[in-house]
C-alpha cells in the first residue's frame, strides 16, 4: 500500500453524504486514474453508497464493517480492501473513524 500519491490534481470541494457522515476528495492522477480521498465518521446505522464505475476500497485506519449488494456484513481493518461492481451498492458501519481511499477502476 502506497503512502502517498505524487503528481495529482486535488478537487477542492469535498463530497459531502449522510449530514456530514462521510467526506471525501476526488483526486486525478497523472495516467488519468481517478480516486477518493475520505473518511467516514462513526455510525450507529450502516450507510449505504451506489456505485456506477468499478471500486476498490482500501482501509488505511479504522476499521468498519461491510456489506456488498445483499450479502453479508464482513470486517475489514488497516492494510485491507474490498471490490465492490459498477451499478451496484454497499453499506458501511463502525463504531470509530476510518480513513479509506477508493480507486475508482
């Protein structure tokens, strides 16, 4: 896991959901990748996002629960990540912050 990302563009307005919940930044690398940026706030209710392209989620502190589409809740922790289709959705939860980025594939 990479612990900096050189030569990007940040986009300065964040992406606000769920009153604050979960902020993120979108960044664009120089080979033209797109990636986020964010953190999610402590939670009792899980919070669910819908995806339109491909994503891998990385954890990179925290640790939160996830479901995938109809599927189960599973724990996912620092150092590891999770898939999740294009035109598809998860829910996360936790009980601390979590730092995460998401590249978007």
């Amino acid at each position: 896991m990479a612990i900096q990302f050189d030569f990007v563009t940040v986009h300065k307005k964040p992406n606000i959901h769920f009153d604050g919940r979960s902020i993120s930044y979108l960044i664009e690398c120089q080979d033209g990748s797109k990636k986020t940026l964010g953190v999610l706030l402590p939670t009792e209710k899980p919070l669910t996002f819908e995806t339109h392209v491909p994503e891998r989620i990385e954890i990179i502190s925290g640790k939160c629960l996830i479901k995938i589409g109809d599927g189960e809740f599973k724990s996912f922790s620092v150092g590891e990540y999770f898939k999740v289709p294009e035109n598809s959705r998860f829910s996360m939860q936790s009980s601390e912050v979590v730092d995460y980025v998401c590249h978007l594939e």
